[in-house]
C-alpha cells in the first residue's frame, strides 16, 4: 500500500516557499507514488494567509492548483467529533484545527508533515509525524558570516 | 492559461478540429505550444455558453517555490498564532475554574 502524508497549513506553506525539505515528498505525491491529504481547513488557512499578502485573485490561484492537483482535500466534517475529542485530550496542544488534521490522519493512516514542534513524539495509533522546524532567526550561512566580520 | 474553443472566433484565430469517434480531438503543435500544453498534462473542460473551455491544469509542482520569502513567513505566522491561541485558552480556563472554587457554594457563577 502507498505511504500516505497529510499536509499541515506549515508544510503547505513551505511548499509554496520552495524549501527542499519537502520537495522530495511533493514530488512522490505529484508522481502518484505516495497519497497527499489537505485538510478544507488547512486549505482555507493557506489562502487567507496568502490573500493578505498577495491578493485575493492569486491566493484562490494556488488554492484552486492544490485542490485539482493529486493532493486529495479531505472535508473535516465528518471528522469534527473525533477532533473535539482530540482537542479535549490535547488542549494545551494543539489547535482545533490540528486536532482535525489529526484526526483525519487516524483514519487514513497517514504520516502528518508539519511545522509544529509539538507533533513531535505524538503517541497516536496509526499516525506518524515529521517536523520540518521553521525559526525566524537569520540561516546558519548569514550567521556565519555575521561572525566572521564581528571583532 | 485559457484556450476557448468557440465557433465564433475570428477567422484568423480560428482552427478547425475533427472529432473522433471515441470523441477525441488533436490540438494543432502551435495551440500546445503557446498555451504550453504539454504530453501528460490534465485540461480542464468546462461549457460555457459560447463553447467548451479547455484550461491547463497547473501541475502540483509549479506551485513549488511560487511565493520564495512569503511562505516561511505564513508559517512562522501560524505558529505563533496557534501558541498565543492555546495559551489565551488554558488562562480563560484557569480563571474560570478558579471563579467556580472561590465562589460559596450553592451561588451562581457567571461564567
């Protein structure tokens, strides 16, 4: 059976960024070797995100090339009561919208690809997760060279 | 990317296509040139009322690395977003509970 993913709103947005941390799994999913979820949550997220920076017009762009793209967006409906049980177990977690995520990702088995550090050691059946840690601070490159010109 | 293929085109913009009898179309080397049509790539067709509307459909991978700079921002932003959120959370809850022990019992609390 094909390794399914289930993308959070952080590694969507790494993929419009261009970072080659997930290019690789993009690149599986788009091929059709692996499966790809998007949360209608995550979805929405990304693009008012996006609306704020670059317009409404290009914002419903990328959100219509995610959503006819291999990338299956999943509609959390039918997943709401298991998130609110997750999100009353997970209160200080994660959010309600993670706890969507998560709970789709039990169901489909998935490993979840995300930018939240509090995934990280999640004890959950059936469910994985990969942390791609984002920071504000300079590159190591840029702080490297910020030292060597310091006295 | 938009391609409209009408019957009320002007002439010069016009191409003729026969349609098989499996339904299918050949799209002429400079339509797939220009609108970059390429072996392998979805179209979407969508009636309209003056035709068939053939739209390319941009890969997964031509979204990657669209927004340089912007994206990390957006997920720097929802970070944070969600730590203030959880954390505004857990202090609504901490002081409702604590109303709820200060108060005699039998009253009724507002919560």
């Amino acid at each position: 059976m094909a390794r399914t993913y289930a993308f959070d709103t952080g590694a969507l947005s790494l993929h419009i960024e261009g970072d080659a941390r997930v290019r690789p799994v993009m690149e599986e999913v788009a091929r059709g070797a692996a499966e790809g979820i998007v949360t209608d949550l995550s979805l929405t997220e990304l693009q008012y995100k996006l609306c704020r920076r670059v317009g409404a017009k290009a914002a419903e762009a990328e959100g219509n090339r995610i959503r006819r793209s291999p990338l299956r967006l999943v509609h959390s409906s039918p997943f709401l009561d298991m998130a609110s049980r997750l999100k009353c177990r997970y209160r200080d977690r994660f959010g309600l919208a993670d706890c969507v995520l998560l709970a789709v990702a039990q169901v489909h088995a998935c490993r979840i690809l995300t930018t939240d550090s509090a995934f990280e050691g999640l004890k959950e059946l059936r469910v994985s997760a990969k942390v791609f840690p984002v920071s504000q601070g300079r590159d190591p490159e840029g702080r490297k060279r910020q030292r060597t010109r310091s006295p | 990317m938009q391609t409209l293929i009408a019957m009320h085109v002007p002439v010069s913009l016009m191409v003729l296509a026969t349609i098989t009898g499996r339904g299918m179309m050949h799209i002429p080397a400079d339509l797939r040139k220009r609108f970059g049509i390429r072996p392998g790539d979805k179209v979407e067709l969508r009636p309209t009322r003056e035709g068939i509307l053939l739209e390319r459909i941009p890969s997964l991978m031509e979204g990657f690395g669209k927004y340089p700079g912007i994206g990390k921002r957006i997920a720097i932003e929802l970070l944070e977003e969600k730590k203030a959120e959880l954390a505004r959370e857990e202090r609504a809850l901490r002081a409702e509970t604590e109303r709820i022990r200060r108060s005699p019992r039998g009253e009724n609390v507002r919560v």
